[in-house]
C-alpha cells in the first residue's frame, strides 16, 4: 500500500487502519498466488483461504481479481494526483508535471518486488496487458484538470491534456525498460531520459 506524504498530518482512524492492513494482506497473497499458480488459474476463493477470510469478505475490498492486480498501479496514481493537486499553482505546466511524474517514478521504486510482480503476471496475459497500458491511460484525464485548475493563467485544455500524454508515454517507456531488467537500476534517472530526449526533439522542431 503506498503511504502519501500529504496525508501524514491527518489522523487515521482505527477502522481505516484496519482496512488497509486487510487490502495490503490480500494484495500480497494475490500476487503471489498470481506469480505461483498463474492469475487465470487463481480463484477468489484461493485468495481467500490463504488470507483466511471467506470470498464474501473478500469482496468487501474487492470487486474482482483483475481490481487486486490493478489496486497498486490505482494507489499510485492516486497518489501522483494529490501531489499534482498540491504544486504551486505559479509553476509552469512542465515543472509541474516534471515533479509529479518522477514523484510517480519514485513510487514505483519504491514498491519495486509488487510492480516487478505485477509485470511478469500480466505480461503472460495479452488481454492482461491492454488492461495494464490502459489503467495508465485512465489517470490522464484527472491530472489534466487537476494541473488545469492550478493554473493561475488561461490555460488551453487541449494542450495540456495532450502534454499530460506526452508525460505519461514516457513513463510508461521508462516503467516498462525498467521492468524489463528486473527492476534494477534507478527509475527517476531513465524517466529524466526520455522527458530530455523530448524536450531536445520539441527544440529542434
């Protein structure tokens, strides 16, 4: 489960604490099953027995597998745009999304052994992975009318929706190069890569 930074101040009640220690359980135990059994052969009930609880109770946190696959990638994201919601509204859209994006890079690194996981699970499944590339995709339009709404100046919502796509392509290219070599190696840096190989191209444009 992914802690957020802005959120330490904020008392957590027992309840909450509570549902976030039974998710993070089940996420664990999913993925692993996912890696061992392989995720079309895991049940819900498997999940449940490991985790001890009944599949009634597991859908209390859940809705479905495909949800516990996805909820580490959703958790992030969720993450990002709280961040981006809280930059200075005086930033530039670029400086902006150059933060928040390696804030999402340093996440990532930071959950390295679940995303590496992940991965291996989803790429064994072609119907997987478009839901994977898809689940990035679908943070896009919030970050754009969160950077939007921070914007002191009038802003055109085409182009930063369309700037927000060049961001995340290049994390996307960066997360995937990433997991392709087990995850070794720092995140942040090859995100800072591909965001200077545009940059260079847009200069020489």
């Amino acid at each position: 489960m992914v802690s957020s930074p802005h959120n330490e101040s904020q008392p957590i009640s027992l309840r909450e604490r509570k549902k976030r220690l039974a998710q993070a359980t089940i996420e664990e135990a999913a993925l692993r099953l996912f890696q061992q059994k392989g995720y079309e052969r895991t049940s819900i009930q498997d999940i449940a027995d490991v985790v001890m609880m009944s599949p009634r109770t597991f859908f209390r946190y859940f809705a479905s597998k495909e949800d516990v696959l996805l909820e580490p990638m959703h958790a992030i994201q969720s993450e990002g745009l709280r961040f981006l919601q809280h930059t200075a509204p005086t930033e530039s859209p670029h400086a902006a999304l150059q933060a928040t994006f390696e804030y999402l890079a340093l996440l990532h690194q930071q959950q390295r052994v679940s995303f590496l996981t992940l991965y291996h699970v989803v790429m064994q499944i072609p119907s997987l992975a478009s839901i994977y590339i898809y689940a990035l995709m679908k943070a896009e339009p919030a970050l754009c009318d969160a950077l939007c709404s921070r914007q002191e100046a009038a802003t055109n919502r085409q182009e930063i929706r369309f700037l927000v796509a060049i961001y995340m392509a290049a994390l996307r290219v960066a997360l995937e190069e990433w997991l392709e070599q087990e995850a070794q190696g720092d995140l942040v840096s090859l995100l800072r890569g591909y965001l200077d190989v545009f940059s260079s191209l847009s200069h020489h444009a």
